[in-house]
C-alpha cells in the first residue's frame, strides 16, 4: 500500500500506470478507482489490478493487488466456454480505413496482430468496473482471451475472490444499478452489447443480451464502455473514434439504461499527450457536487504507460458536456508563482518530444528537437511575471509563449542557464515551451516568478 497527496496530473507516481480508470463514490464516502495495471512498453495492461481511493480528491491510497490473471480458472482451460468476442480480421469500414492508413504508415500488420494474438498465453486482465449492492462488493474483469468475468470481496478496495465466468465474449465490462436496485452490465468493441443482470449480480440470461446500443457508425464507439445517470439522463461514455482515432472520450445520452442512444460529443480528447498518443477510456463521476472526468494518457513515447489524469467538467442544463482540454494543474487551483512546474506535467506535447522516466529526478521532458513544444495549462498570478527558471540538461533556446505571445527566450548551455528575463501582465495563461534550439535538451522542471 502506498499513500501520497496530489491534485496535479498526472495523479499517481510514475510506477503507478493505472489506465482505463472507472470511478465510483462506496458507500464509505470515499472514491475509488478500478483501472487496468500497465508495466511494459509492448503491451497494454497486465496480469494485476491495484484500487486507488481518495476520501478527498488530494489524500490517494494505492491499495495492494486486488487480484491476479493466476486467480482466474477457465484461462488456458481448453474445457472453459468460449464466447466470441470481436474478429478483427472482418473489421467495420471504419476501422478498415484507419487500419489501412496505419499499414501504408507502416504502423500496424494485422495479421500479425491476429498471430500473436492467437499465440498469447499470459493471463492479462484488462479493463475492470466494480459496484457494491447489499455489502458486497462485485468486480467484473475482462481478460486477453476475450473471457469477462466477475469477483467478489468484503471490502471495495479488495481482495476479489471466488472469480465466475459470465456467458459473453470481449473486452472493457462496465456495471451500473439503477435507482430501482436493477443492475445492468455492458460490454464490446465498436458494437456495444448490454444485459440485465440477475439479483445474484454473478449471473444473467444471455437469450436478453441487446446487442448495438451504441455503434461505430453511428455513436463512433471503440470501446470503452461506461455508464452513470445525472438527472433523468443515461450517459454512456466510451473511448470515441469520430476524430479518426479513440484518443477521445465521448457519450450518448438516453432516458433508458438501454437506449436507444443519441451521440451527443466528446468530453475530452488526449490526442497530444505523446507523440504515440492512441487509446482512451474513462468515466464520469460526481463528487461533492462537482462532475469530473477519469481519463489517461500515455507516456515514455509509446501506447502503453498510461498515466491517470482527473478534469473537472460541467453538465449543463440541457444535459449536454461542454468539452474540456487536459490539463497540467489537474483538479488543483492554477500553478502560482514560484510552484515548481515538473517537466512531465506537460498536458500536450508536439513533434518528438515526450516524458520519460529519469533515474535521478523521476520523470523529464526529452527527447527534443528544434521546433518541438511543450504545453502547461495553467498558470496564475496577480503580480507580472518578471522570471523563469528551469532545471535542464544539454543545451538549447527555449522561448515562452503565454496565451500565444511571447514573454520572452533563454538559452541553456550544458545544462546551465544563460538568462532568466522575460515578461508578462498578471493573469491567468497557458504557457508553451518553444524549443527554437537544442542538443541533448532535457527538461525537469521551471518556476515562473514575480518580483514580489
């Protein structure tokens, strides 16, 4: 167990990548957040899951592994059921399109995907959702043999035990109880499928699956699946593709758990986050009355090492969700000055740089080259900015930008500062780092300051 205080992104420690994070307030009052376990740069997701929980949004426990790929019986057992989950080899034309710009990009082999696929023995959990009902605490997995299935435990943070497999195929489940005690479950890649579930919450009648509650083609729905009600509303939340890639998140509304579903938008979208940006998946959640979104971004410029991010988002009255930007200062207030700003806060990245670990300060900016950026949203004070410092190896110009205008430019030469002046009015901004020059420039961290 590992206890720490932040309200930065991103949330967790750099040996903490807990993607796909689902969020729900238990019946203790506190928060507590179900998400994958990412720990190698080849591969999403890993043989373990850790519960995060909060009791206010600044307080984080990472609690020890609530259950393990190992604990699973029917994986690798060629007597299990198996259910069909999605056959990428007959894609929908919208994957198609993207798969093929990938392939003429040299990014993806399908086939080969399909091989190894096929060839895959580790027993990875994927994305979990959990509810309590009647003190009771029941967490659905999905494995890397599109086996769903579900655990139960005394205590929301785990251990799950006594694993039960479900009678469906694929990836992603997510778990919502209505106000009337009825339990629904979801589940799917670009088709969405969904059930009532039995009283027991282990169980439901496959012959009352609905299938298509939200689609590709007509939602954008990847995968991803997440459901919660505001009001009288059904949000559905999934990882959205209608930017050509499921770096969004987005949702469709109904006055029904099981639709039908109209596409309404997107929430938040980390395309930027690292040059390898691809994938999200997240929820919504509301606490003290304040709705925010769980969400991730990669790191380490690959797909994997997905880091959990927290933005506070608005329902507005007509039930609809205004899109927000990720952020660097998170669910805290602005950066002030003097605060040191870390490198990996960077909320954005563009052209080759990304955050990557750093054996003596953690994380760092690197890997960057001369017209590259790095954005930090957001700043503020009441007083002009009249300095910046950085902490940095190699050399290079760096220009800052404040809400688009230049406050100014330093050099750094073998890892010292030449100059520290620059200017801006009091006020609040997003700052951009502009690398004009650099040879072997790595950021760790700056610090905005007044004269005061």
């Amino acid at each position: 167990m590992k206890e720490f205080k932040n309200k930065r992104n991103p949330i967790l420690p750099v040996e903490y990548h807990i993607p796909d994070s689902e969020a729900h307030v238990m019946p203790d009052g506190k928060l507590y957040l179900y998400g994958s376990f990412d720990n190698q740069e080849s591969e999403f997701c890993s043989d373990k899951y850790h519960v995060v929980s909060t009791p206010d949004m600044e307080n984080w426990t990472i609690h020890d592994v609530s259950l393990t790929g190992q604990q699973i019986p029917w994986f690798n057992d060629p007597d299990a059921p198996k259910y069909q989950g999605i056959d990428w080899t007959h894609p929908t034309p919208f994957i198609q399109k993207m798969i093929a710009g990938m392939m003429e990009a040299g990014d993806v082999d399908i086939e080969q995907y399909e091989q190894e696929k096929e060839e895959e023995k580790a027993p990875f959990l994927f994305a979990p959702d959990c509810i309590e009902k009647n003190g009771k605490y029941y967490l659905y997995f999905c494995m890397s043999d599109d086996s769903e299935g579900v655990a139960v435990s005394d205590k929301p943070e785990g251990p799950f035990t006594d694993p039960v497999q479900l009678p469906c195929g694929g990836i992603d489940p997510a778990i919502f109880i209505d106000d009337d005690g009825r339990a629904y479950y979801y589940w799917g890649q670009l088709f969405s499928h969904g059930v009532k579930m039995n009283d027991d919450m282990i169980s439901f009648d496959s012959d009352i699956i609905v299938d298509n509650l939200v689609t590709e083609e007509e939602h954008f729905f990847h995968e991803g699946s997440s459901m919660r009600k505001a009001g009288n509303t059904y949000y559905y939340v999934y990882a959205d593709m209608e930017r050509g890639k499921p770096t969004a998140l987005g949702y469709s509304t109904s006055k029904s758990p099981m639709g039908p579903f109209i596409y309404q938008g997107i929430i938040i979208d980390n395309d930027g986050c690292d040059p390898m940006s691809w994938n999200n998946h997240g929820s919504i959640e509301q606490i003290n009355g304040q709705w925010y979104v769980f969400y991730h971004r990669c790191s380490r410029g690959c797909q994997q090492y997905r880091r959990l991010c927290i933005e506070p988002i608005t329902i507005l009255p007509d039930g609809t969700i205004p899109e927000v930007k990720m952020t660097s200062q998170g669910i805290g207030e602005p950066f002030a000055p003097g605060e040191h700003i870390m490198g990996y806060q960077a909320c954005e990245v563009h052209g080759s740089v990304y955050i990557d670990v750093d054996q003596q300060y953690g994380e760092k900016l690197t890997h960057i080259s001369e017209g590259d950026e790095a954005v930090f949203r957001y700043v503020k004070s009441d007083l002009a900015y009249k300095e910046v410092e950085f902490q940095a190896s190699g050399s290079g110009v760096i220009e800052i930008l404040m809400n688009g205008t230049s406050a100014g430019k330093v050099r750094i030469e073998n890892g010292t500062q030449l100059d520290t002046e620059i200017y801006m009015e009091s006020g609040e901004y997003e700052v951009i780092l502009q690398f004009t020059e650099s040879k072997d420039l790595e950021i760790i961290q700056m610090i905005l300051k007044t004269d005061a």
